[in-house]
C-alpha cells in the first residue's frame, strides 16, 4: 500500500505554486488560436476565463510535481495571495480539479489534494484497460497520423520535472486514441486521463528505494514500453499495438498497485 506524506502547512505548498503559475499565466495570455487543445481538462478549461485557466494550471502543475502533497488541505486565501488574484478564480479553478479527480471536496472540511489509494489506482487502470487497448486498434485501422504522439514522447523524455513528464505522458496516450473516430470513446477516456495522471505521479513519487545507483526508474521502462505500442502502431500492427497497450497498463498496475495476498488466493 502507499503511505500519505506528511502534510506540510497550506502557505508553504501553495508557495511552491509560484512558479507555475508565472508559467501558466504567459501561456494562457497567447492561446487565443490554440485555446482548449492546450489548456487542462480541454472541454471545461477551454470555456473557463483565462485568469481561471493560469491559477488552474499554477494548482495542477504543483499537485502532479508533487508540492502540493495528498490530503493537502487547499486554502482558497492562501492560494489567491502567493499567486497574486482574487479568491474568485481560484474558487473556479478548484471546482474543476474536482470534477476531474485531483480535488476533493467536503462542505466541511473545504478542498484537499486528493489522496490516491491502491484500490482508486486499480479502478482508473482497469477502465482504461476495458477501453484503450480498442480505442487504439481502431486507430491504427484507420491510419491515424503518430507525429504527435512522437513529440509527446520527446517531451516526456526530456521533461524538467514529474509534473512535465507525467503531462507529456498523458498527451501520448490521448494521442493513441485519439484518431479512433468515436467521440463516446475518447471522451470516457479523456474523463480518465487527469486520475490517470494523478496516479502516475503518485507511483512514481513512492518508487521504493529510487534513486539508487545501477538502477532504473519506473518510468524510463514505461517510456521504452511506451516507443514499442508506437511502432507497432505506425506499422499499421493493430492488434499487435493493442497487446502491447494492454501489456503496459497491465504490468504498470502490478508493479505500483498489486492486489492484496488475499484477494489473489481467492
């Protein structure tokens, strides 16, 4: 099972949203042509006003870098000062995080990080497991173009943080589904791509005992993993891509998320 961090005080996790936010906000001031393709949660954040957007992108950024820790309560004060706006667009941005599952809200309590168990991680891998691997032999039949999906993947190779790679992660595999020519399809699996980012962060924070010298990080073996669905891909290889998606989440869920002893005698 993964253990929750120890939560630091609100004011220093959303300070460490700074940052990001300068980031955020630069970008959002010039996507007028690119709007939703770049921006988070492609439906919602595309219709949201661009202040709401950078502050949502600012909080994001920071939950997946892992600076923002699970169970980390989300003060809407606080957040608004460090990142310089009125407590309104934050409010709005903490909505939407919660619609996409990296938010919890309780009327009590007020919004938190959400915390990722290993039965949550299980659930959001075993619905793209029943979806994805399809999604992507239908793309390959209908000769969905893979550039980028390459791109996706030098990002990810070459990303500054886990929060960068696990983005970059999350665009190539919307790029592998993408092309499957059913909307109903890519919108489950687009409903599933925020968690499944949360979930790889968090598997990726709690790898045990990394770094250690001699040894390779978890998600060097998935980016490798990650180059072979593609080939297979732009091969035209549907069914041998859809084995190996379904491998690759497969196998990612055992390594970070086994089933009880227990549950595996039954």
């Amino acid at each position: 099972m993964m253990s929750t961090p120890q939560v630091p005080s609100s004011r220093s996790a959303a300070a460490a949203a700074t940052a990001a936010a300068a980031t955020a906000t630069a970008a959002t001031a010039g996507t007028a042509t690119v709007g939703a393709a770049s921006a988070f949660l492609t439906g919602a954040a595309g219709a949201l006003p661009s202040r709401t957007v950078a502050v949502l992108e600012a909080i994001k950024h920071a939950i997946l870098a892992g600076e923002l820790r699970p169970g980390q309560a989300l003060v809407e004060t606080d957040l608004a000062e460090v990142l310089g706006v009125s407590k309104t667009p934050v409010r709005e941005a903490l909505k939407t995080l919660a619609g996409a599952g990296l938010v919890s809200m309780n009327p009590y309590k007020g919004a938190a990080v959400r915390v990722v168990d290993d039965e949550q991680a299980r659930h959001v891998y075993d619905a793209r497991l029943l979806i994805e691997p399809e999604a992507l032999a239908r793309a390959v039949a209908r000769g969905h173009g893979w550039h980028p999906a390459h791109a996706a993947l030098a990002r990810a190779d070459h990303a500054a943080d886990q929060a960068e790679r696990s983005l970059a992660n999350r665009d190539f595999h919307r790029e592998l589904y993408a092309g499957c020519g059913n909307p109903l399809l890519i919108k489950m699996l687009d409903d599933l791509r925020d968690q499944t980012a949360l979930v790889s962060a968090a598997a990726w924070r709690h790898e045990p005992g990394w770094p250690r010298h001699g040894t390779t990080p978890s998600w060097e073996h998935e980016a490798a993993e990650h180059r072979a669905v593609l080939r297979a891909a732009e091969n035209g290889d549907a069914e041998r891509a859809a084995g190996l998606l379904r491998r690759h989440i497969t196998s990612f869920v055992a390594r970070n998320f086994p089933e009880p002893q227990e549950n595996q005698n039954r």
